[in-house]
C-alpha cells in the first residue's frame, strides 16, 4: 500500500509539472504561442515552445536556437541552466518533472502484450546520445538549423504542430512532407509506446541522454546503501529500464526499485 501510493504521489507530480508548463489554456482555444516575458525562462522538461498552452521554452530547442546564433553570441545562460538542471537533478527529471514521459507511462498502462527489455534495447539506448550530437548540437552549428525539433520531436509534433494546424488556415496550406513525417514519427513512437516502456525516453531523447551525465554526480536521486544491499540485484532485474546499477546513466531515477528491494537499501541520495 505505501509503494502504491509512492507511485500515485510521483504520477500527480508529473501531472502538475505538464500542467504548469501549459497553463495558457486561452491559447490552446485560439490557436496562437504565448510569448510573454516568462517565456525567456526554460523548464527542466522536454515541452515544445510552440505549445500554445506553454508559459516557458524547452531546454533542448532553446540549446539549439542558442547554437545557431552562437557565432555572434556564446549561449551561456542556456547551457548554464542546463548544467545546473543536471547538477542538482540529473535523471529526476526525467522521472518526475517531463510531461512526455509521463504521456508514455500512461500509454503502457493498456492492457496488451509488452516487448521486455534485453540486448537488444541495451544497445539501441546509446541512439539518443547519437541524436544529442548530431541533431541537438551539430547540425544547430554547422547548418544553422533546430534539427531534432525539426526533424524527430515527438512532444513538438503532439503538443504544437497539430493543434496550431488544426486552428489556423494558413499554416494548413504550408503542410508538406516533413510536416507528414513528423506525424508519422509521432505515431509510430506513440503507437510503440504501448509496447515498449518509455521507448522514446530510453532510445532518442536528447534531453534525458544530456541529463544522464550528471546521474551519478547529481545532488537529489537515489541511490544504493552498500551497508544494506544483499546483491540480489531484484532492483535492476525487475526495473523496465536498461540499467546496470540504481542511479547509473539509463536510471530515470523513479524509484519504483525501491518496493522490490527486501533490504530496504535503496534510499536518496544525501550529499550536501
């Protein structure tokens, strides 16, 4: 009962963070972007821009419009506030504060047949950090362009392309194939989510593949009392991720390992 309701408190707070993020309700009725002065500030989450409910930036499409223009002006304050995301929060954020991972833990819950973890999804999990060099920060760079916003986000496609297509005429007659791609990239990860957990999280994500540097540094997560731990390894073999150790890089840091853990060894983090 009390892992139960763990798991009920870090689902509200999922909640409540894709909430705050998108509480400009008038501008999912008109169709347009809020752009007030809140919308300088990033939040730790993967939530696009162009979400006419959202009241702040993305962290990874502000990186690479930063990256873009960073010829005339190195982007300190974008790149600063990610490292102090990563620093006090690592994979926390993954876990608790992004709005897409919790639309895919909701989508797993379906009753169907899910694809287990295994070699395969161990070795497909290095892809984000893939897309994190070429589409977050080399192609920014060297092309001048937001790439993975334009070419693969998820959310973007979910949470703004669709409904400010769906509301303004002009954009309707602008629709071409990359707009078709990203739909059908959208489904396909939305679809496969059913299936397989947090498939987009554990293979593509730039943001949670730049998070994971700083799991193991990171100020708040969990981690092992080595005092406590009888190796039985429940944590990680009954985990639907494809972690070695609780908190290592792949760790999203939900703490759903600790209800498994007879030992009650798994604990949060306490440094000062």
């Amino acid at each position: 009962m009390k892992n139960w309701i763990k798991d009920k408190k870090r689902k509200l707070i999922q909640l409540l963070c894709a909430i705050l993020y998108n509480c400009n309700i008038s501008g999912f009725a008109k169709g347009n972007i809020y752009k007030g002065e809140i919308k300088s500030v990033c939040v730790p989450g993967l939530n696009c821009y162009s979400c006419p409910g959202a009241i702040a930036s993305c962290p990874i499409g502000s990186l690479q419009t930063a990256l873009v223009s960073a010829r005339y002006k190195f982007p300190y304050y974008i790149i600063g506030l990610m490292l102090l995301f990563g620093i006090l929060l690592g994979r926390v954020i993954c876990g608790f504060l992004c709005p897409f991972g919790l639309i895919q833990e909701l989508l797993y819950k379906i009753p169907s047949k899910k694809i287990k973890k295994g070699n395969w999804s161990k070795k497909l999990s290095s892809i984000k950090y893939i897309v994190l060099i070429i589409f977050v920060i080399l192609i920014p760079i060297f092309m001048a362009a937001p790439g993975f916003c334009k070419y693969i986000c998820p959310a973007g496609t979910a949470e703004a392309g669709i409904i400010l297509v769906s509301k303004n005429d002009s954009l309707k007659a602008l629709i071409g194939f990359l707009f078709n791609w990203k739909i059908v990239l959208m489904m396909s990860i939305l679809v496969s989510s059913v299936f397989i957990f947090r498939i987009f999280c554990r293979f593509i994500c730039p943001l949670g593949a730049f998070y994971a540097l700083f799991n193991r540094i990171s100020v708040f997560g969990f981690e092992i009392d080595s005092k406590k731990c009888n190796g039985c390894n429940a944590c990680t073999i009954t985990c639907k991720l494809d972690v070695k150790n609780v908190g290592d890089m792949e760790c999203i840091q939900c703490g759903d390992c600790m209800k498994k853990c007879s030992q009650n060894a798994i604990q949060f983090k306490r440094k000062k």
